[in-house]
C-alpha cells in the first residue's frame, strides 16, 4: 500500500529474491510501463520505479525492471 503521496516525487525500490522466487501484489488502480510483474525468480534483483502525479494510488505511474 501506499501513504503520503505527494505530486511530483519519484521513489526507487531495489527488490531482492535471494534463494527464493517472491511474488507480487499492488495497488490495482496503479497504472503501469509495461507490464505489472506478478513475480521474480530466486537469485534475481529487480528495479521498482515509481512515479506520483497527484496523491492516490490512481496517480502512480509504475515500472518495473528485472537483471537478465
């Protein structure tokens, strides 16, 4: 979930999943570039971006991005 949300701030969140897959949930009125993962592979780090336009979770522009 989220709180806080304020116009304009950015936020980068590393994701780890060390010896384990992980799965995923967020908010669903999150829109997103690309698509919303529903997971990551154990051993794998992946980037989350995100982007508030306003102060709802329907103001946040979502990417995500997982190493090779």
């Amino acid at each position: 979930t989220t709180s806080n949300l304020q116009s304009g701030r950015k936020l980068f969140v590393r994701i780890d999943a060390d010896g384990t897959p992980r799965n995923f949930t967020f908010p669903g009125t999150w829109r997103w570039l690309g698509t919303a993962p529903a997971s990551i592979a154990a051993g794998k780090a992946g980037m989350l971006t995100l982007r508030s336009y306003g102060t709802t979770d329907a103001d946040v522009l979502a990417k995500f991005e997982v190493e090779s």
